[in-house]
C-alpha cells in the first residue's frame, strides 16, 4: 500500500556473494539444504543501484522452487556497497516472512543511504536456502527553492547582570519531507546561519541531533470489541495484530514508545485520563490486549475515536518532544449514533493516525477517513508485514529528525538581534530574534 505519495520537498521545522543453495556469508554457523537445481535470483533493485526512490521501491526476486515455498525478505541499511549490515537482525529478523508472491514493498527509505537485501526460500520440505546479497543507494535530498522552514520552539538563556556573559540562543527543528517524514543524518554543513544578516563572527556554533531520550511518541491502539466483530470471529486476529504492532514498535533503538491500549464498543475503556501518561511498556501493552473481551452490539465509533484524539495534544521544546500515534482495529462501522462522524474526522485532523479495517459491517469509506495517515484492509490479507513496516519506519525517522542549534553570541548593543538559519537550496530562511543586552 502506498502511504505517502511524492510532491515536493518541504522542511517543517517542528521546533559475498553466494552460490545458489549456499548460505550467504554472514559469519553465521548454519548451512542450509536446498533442493537439488532450485535457482533464487534477486532481480530489482540490480546490485548497485542508486538512486532510488526514498519513497520505497519493489523487491523482486525469481525462484524456480516448487510450489509451497514461502519466502522471507532480509533488508537493513550498511555502511556501503559489499558491506554486510552490522545490525543483529540481519541473520535473525526478516522485514517480511511467509509471502508467496516473490515480490515486496520496502516502504518509506532513508535518503542517501545504502542498504543491503537478500531473501530466503523456506521449502515444503523443511529446508532452506538463501539468495546472494545485493545493494542499493537510495536518492539524495533533492534541492528546492521551495524549502520552507518554521521555527517551532525556541529559547535564549542569558544573565543579564553578568556582562563577561555571551547569550546562548538554543533553537530545536525538525525535517521533514512533504508527508510529515523525518528526514535524518543532516549536517551543520547543509544550513547557513546568519546574525543580523551577516555570517558569524566571534561566536561558537553547535549542530547536533536532538537527544532520542527527549523524544517521546505515545502509541494510542484503540480495539473494536463491538460484537458485529465478535460474530466474524475478528477479534482473535485484532488481539494478534494488535501485540504484533507493539512488538514491532517497541523494537525501535531511536525511542522509547510508550503504549495506549482502549477497547470500545458502546463504551471506551478505559476512559480517557484512564491511563497514566504516557503510557505503559510493551510488555504491560501485552497484558492489556490479552484481557480485551467481547463487548457489545452497540458501537461508538465516532465517540472514541474523537475523545482519544482530542486527548493527543503534540508538544515540541527543546527539552521535550511528543507526538502522539493512534492506530485504530475496527470494522469502522458506528451503530451508537451518539456522536457525529464530523466530531471524529474533526479530531484526527492534523494528527498522526492509521486505520485497520476488519470484516463485519465493514466500512472502508469512514476508516479511510480516519485513517489520515494510512488505511489497510485487514480482510483482504494483504501484506501487513509492509503496513506495519511503513508506521514503524515513519516514527523511527520522525524520532531522530530533530536537530539543536546551540549558538553563543557576543552580541550586545542594547537592541534586537537576529538569527536567520536557511537550508542550502532554500530561499526560505526563518528568524529568530533575541534581546540584547
């Protein structure tokens, strides 16, 4: 599914090679068997591509295994061509297992970042075997002159009395490209800074990413109980997909998520204000899910899915970043009629929030409206391993797209100072003025 669909590019400031039936050499101890004359080829992206789309691309591949061969994606980003991921979950987890089609969606990518890709082939018959290894460049950031820059939260600290001392200006900012995703591993190189529209002078200058510690991204899953999902025997599958979705998250290294789990039916619950902020871990999201029953026949849909969001109020300082996520399960269908579906679209505006769409009474027209961010149709068995992909690489870039610029000044004069920052490329700088003193 595509999430995200390419316009241009805007900056928001928020303030070896194997044999086949071989493994591959990854310093791994295990050597699979394969069938005699089975061939697993990786066709797209070709070994050294560049280039490509940040936007995900296709992965396909060729194999002449018989029928019931299922195949797993291994896919993580490396230092360069022919060099072997260092990540631990370049042997042990695959982005993608049990497809049956030799094809699959990456998903949103890093810019200018190589990654390196193989596949395995499980047989009926118990064994396995691996593709070679290839790699591919994704695309630079593109430059515009359509750059625009926002300057979210910002603040100076400086004594006054104490004139020996220089005004310490700290600005926090995010990148982001069109669709609200993180654009990561920026350099003070690619930003011009200017003081009262002239280059710096007698001044130190800090750039640095902001600290993953203060980023903080609450995960709302909201759970439809409502027996139209009960009577389709959907809610196993929800629960499975919900403690699916928290494993996924949770495993981020950029952040510490912090989990949001509400059943509904004609009633949320627990209750908005019901959960300590910001939330509870992942093993405790677990438990939550586990205890989830059926409700009953009536539904609230528009109500609890405008109070939670209502509830997710983002806040961005330079000591603090949070940004809320609501990933809602449900048939999307509202029999309660107690709160209207303007209430609700009203409430998702502007918000971070997937849906996922179950049979029963379902209604993809209201879920795709919620889903502001993303839709998928859980009953069509589609490749819910790239869906989940999509959200998790979305927060994982999100998280470390902020940056602090820390500038000591000298400035005085008793007037207002300015700082301009403008990304090379952009003819959209944005101010920041300070007192001087």
């Amino acid at each position: 599914m595509k999430l995200f669909i390419r316009t241009y590019i805007g900056i928001v400031f928020a303030a070896v090679l194997i044999n086949s039936g071989c493994s591959f050499n990854d310093n791994t101890s295990t050597t699979p068997t394969s069938p005699t004359n089975t061939t697993l080829q990786l066709q797209t992206p070709k070994d050294g591509a560049t280039a490509v789309s940040s936007f995900g691309t296709n992965l396909q591949w060729s194999s002449t295994a018989a029928i019931g061969t299922v195949f797993e994606v291994f896919l993580e980003t490396t230092a360069g061509k022919n060099i072997l991921p260092t990540a631990s979950t370049w042997s042990a987890t695959p982005k993608a297992l049990g497809l049956t089609t030799t094809t699959y969606s990456t998903g949103q990518l890093t810019y200018a970042t190589w990654y390196a890709w193989r596949v395995r082939a499980l047989f009926p018959s118990g064994s396995w075997m691996d593709s070679p290894v290839q790699y591919f460049q994704t695309e630079d950031i593109p430059q515009s002159a359509s750059n625009i820059l926002k300057i979210h939260d910002y603040s100076t600290n400086y004594d006054p009395a104490n004139v020996a001392q220089d005004h310490i200006i700290k600005i926090i900012f995010q990148v982001t490209d069109p669709a609200g995703n993180g654009i990561v591993d920026l350099t003070k190189d690619q930003f011009e800074v200017l003081e009262d529209n002239e280059q710096l002078r007698e001044f130190e200058l800090n750039f640095a990413p902001q600290a993953p510690s203060k980023v903080i991204l609450p995960v709302h899953l909201l759970i439809d109980n409502s027996t139209s999902l009960k009577a389709n025997n959907r809610l196993p599958l929800m629960k499975a997909d919900a403690t699916e979705i928290v494993t996924r998250l949770s495993s981020l290294a950029s952040l510490t998520p912090f989990f949001n789990i509400y059943q509904f039916s004609e009633t949320l619950s627990p209750q908005v204000g019901g959960i300590t902020p910001p939330g509870v871990n992942a093993d405790q999201a677990k438990i939550d899910i586990n205890n989830i029953q059926n409700g009953v026949a009536s539904t609230d849909f528009n109500g609890a899915v405008a109070d939670v969001a209502t509830s997710m109020v983002n806040s961005y300082t330079v000591n603090e970043i949070k940004q809320h996520v609501m990933i809602v399960l449900s048939d999307g269908d509202d029999t309660a009629g107690k709160r209207s579906l303007a209430e609700a679209t009203n409430a998702v505006s502007a918000k971070r929030v997937y849906t996922m769409g179950y049979a029963g009474d379902l209604r993809e027209d209201i879920l795709k409206m919620i889903g502001v961010s993303g839709y998928f149709n859980r009953s069509m068995n589609g490749d819910f391993s790239s869906y989940l992909l999509n959200i998790r690489t979305y927060l994982e870039n999100f998280s470390r797209s902020f940056y602090v610029l820390t500038i000591t000044s000298p400035k005085r004069g008793y007037r207002t100072h300015t700082i301009s920052i403008r990304m090379h490329g952009s003819l959209n700088p944005v101010t920041v003025n300070y007192p001087g003193w």
